[in-house]
C-alpha cells in the first residue's frame, strides 16, 4: 500500500536505526510532542531500536489528556440539563471529572451522544428544533477546520439551537512553555504531521532560534520517526538548530491556505487553560464575536469549578514530559483504561495508555 508499507519497512527502520547509533556521540533528549507519535513509538518498539544515549520524552501532544477539569465539569453540567443533547468524539466520554464522567450522565438519563464530526452535531440540531444541541470542540490545529465548518453550516442553515463548547488549544505556545520551564529536559523536537499539515512550519522557526533546539516535521509510522529522530540527532551532534520537514509528503512550508483561512474566519486566539500546565497565552482558540450565538459558555450559565486533580495523578508531570507513565505508583494498579484516576489512561493518544497497551501488557505476560 503506497505510502504506508514502505514507512513500515523494517529494512528501512533497521536503516536509520544503525545511523543513528553511527552518528550518536553523547546523551540527548528529544520530545515527540503528539500523542499519536507516542503510541507508534511504543506500539513497534521504536526506542527499543535507539542507543542507550538517546531519551525519547513524551509532550502534552494530546487535546483530550491537556483539557482541564474545570472544562469537564461544565461540559457534565450542560449535558445534565433536559434539553439538552451533548455531542462529543467518543474518548471524552470516559474523561473524569471532579467528580464523574459524561457515561455517567448518559446512564442517569443525560442526552449524551457518541459523534464521529460535529457536522453530525449540526444535523442532529436541525432535526430537533426543540432540542439545544452542543458539540464538545476539543482538538488541535487538525480538528479545528471541520469544527469552524460545523459553524459556518449552523449560520447558513440559520440554526438557532447549534452550540459549541470550545476548548480548543494550539501547540506552539505549549511547546514555548515547555522549553521556557527552569524544568525543561528538552533538547530536541518532533514536530506533529497533521498539525503542520495544517498550520505549516513556519510557526516553529522562532521557537527553534530561540531556544536553541532542533524541530523535525515527523509522520507517524515507523520510518517516519526514525527518520525524524536521525535527522534531529544529526542537528544536536552539529549544533545545529533548525526546522527540517522530511514529512513533505504530507506537509508543504505553509501549510493548507484553505484550511487556515475558514480557522481564522470562525476562531480567534484566546489564553486557554492547560490540564496539569495552568493557563498559557494565546494558548487557544474561541469563537469570534459574529458567532457568538453559537458559543456554549455564553448560552449556559454553569458553575465555577476550581481546577482539581487527583492526588494520585501525575497527569501534569507527564503532559510536561517530567515524568513517564510508569513512574506513577497507580499506574496499571488503581489506575486502569477502564477506571482511569486522569485522562492520560483514557485517550487513544494518552502517553499512560500507551504504556499500558504495550509495555505494561508484555512485560507482565
């Protein structure tokens, strides 16, 4: 299968592997920052490929895991309410709350509904006037042009019963923040491929300069990475600090004009708060003024809940690449996909249920 196989072919990965044991002379620490790198990295053993000088860290690369509890409680809050149907992607279902999690609202009778677009969400308004129809908007730069679609579908089919709970966040900032920490370990990166896919490369060339740490635009399969952490090994060992996108196939400089465009026609930047980070500036996307009818936060009035978390979880620590899964003394104990005490063991692209599905599962069998 053209552009698939060939990024899992072992010969390949041996390949870069082998370079990159040949090139490296001392310690470095690189950072994939996407969740969805982290799973493929464990799920073929990819740091199991690398000399022992090489450290991968695992960044806050995933929307679910980074969304505050402040924002889950007001989304069970609007969900709870009668005439209400509350659409969201499946995983962020199961993300506690302070308290419980919107299956939880579901089985007490909570119009909860699993979506697979918000464009479903759209249609489900137009199809219940009498019913307030709000989609969960959480995501990266990659979600958010079908999300300022569903927008923009709302206002010309003339929906008045269309809401959206934003919680959108951008990467750059958090990257910023990271490297900016008097904790930061982070001495190279690698970028996300969907995100620069649609946000281009450009937005890293400050970051790279100014602290003076190398970003590679790296894909998602194996070849792929191997590449990306060979590439950036290359610029630590020469001093280099630059962007380099091996991920052209995908990802061109300035990214999809199209989809920027229709982001920046919907969304504003706005200071988000970040789970286990605290609030970032310019961290995030809102709805601009014109469509404010359609925001969540203005059409409900909900309750101020302060940020908890669980004594227990160290979701902070590992969303800011401190600290690894296993290093949490509930993990894989009290701390299960299917009881999960923070949102790092629920989501298909948290860093704790990575380790659980294919770390954690071998070492005990």
């Amino acid at each position: 299968m053209k552009y698939l196989d060939e990024y899992r072919d072992a010969s390949s990965a041996r390949k870069f592997a082998e370079a990159i044991r040949r090139i490296t002379t001392r310690p470095h620490r690189i950072m994939e920052i996407c969740g969805g790198q982290t799973h493929a990295i464990l799920r073929f053993g990819i740091d199991e490929f690398l000399p022992p000088q090489i450290s991968l860290i695992h960044g806050p690369g995933c929307p679910v895991c980074v969304t505050p509890v402040e924002m889950i409680d007001k989304a069970l809050e609007i969900a709870a309410m009668p005439d209400v149907i509350f659409c969201s992607f499946g995983d962020m279902l199961r993300v506690p709350g302070s308290n419980h999690d919107l299956f939880h609202v579901k089985s007490q009778g909570g119009g909860v509904r699993m979506v697979y677009s918000p464009l479903d969400a759209v249609q489900l308004a137009s199809e219940n006037p009498e019913r307030r129809v709000v989609f969960f908007a959480v995501g990266f730069e990659t979600t958010a042009p079908v999300n300022a679609l569903a927008v923009v579908q709302a206002k010309k089919r003339g929906l008045t019963n269309f809401f959206m709970l934003v919680s959108h966040v951008l990467v750059p900032p958090a990257v910023e923040t990271i490297l900016g920490s008097p904790n930061n370990r982070v001495q190279g990166l690698l970028a996300a491929g969907h995100v620069c896919a649609i946000m281009g490369c450009k937005d890293y060339e400050p970051i790279a300069k100014r602290y003076r740490v190398p970003i590679v635009v790296t894909g998602f399969e194996p070849v792929d990475i191997l590449q990306g952490i060979f590439q950036c090994v290359k610029q630590l060992e020469e001093g280099r600090a630059e962007v380099e996108n091996p991920y052209a196939r995908c990802v061109k400089s300035e990214g999809n004009a199209s989809a920027r465009s229709l982001i920046t026609k919907v969304f504003q930047v706005v200071p988000r708060t970040w789970r286990g980070i605290g609030e970032i500036p310019k961290s995030g996307l809102g709805l601009r003024e014109e469509f404010a009818c359609f925001d969540a936060e203005l059409e409900f009035q909900t309750s101020k809940c302060p940020e908890v978390q669980s004594n227990a979880c160290i979701a902070g620590l590992v969303l800011q690449g401190i600290k690894k899964p296993e290093q949490c003394s509930e993990f894989g104990t009290s701390c299960l996909p299917d009881r999960p005490l923070g949102a790092p063991m629920v989501s298909a692209e948290g860093a704790c249920a990575a380790y659980y599905r294919y770390r954690k599962r071998r070492d005990l069998s």
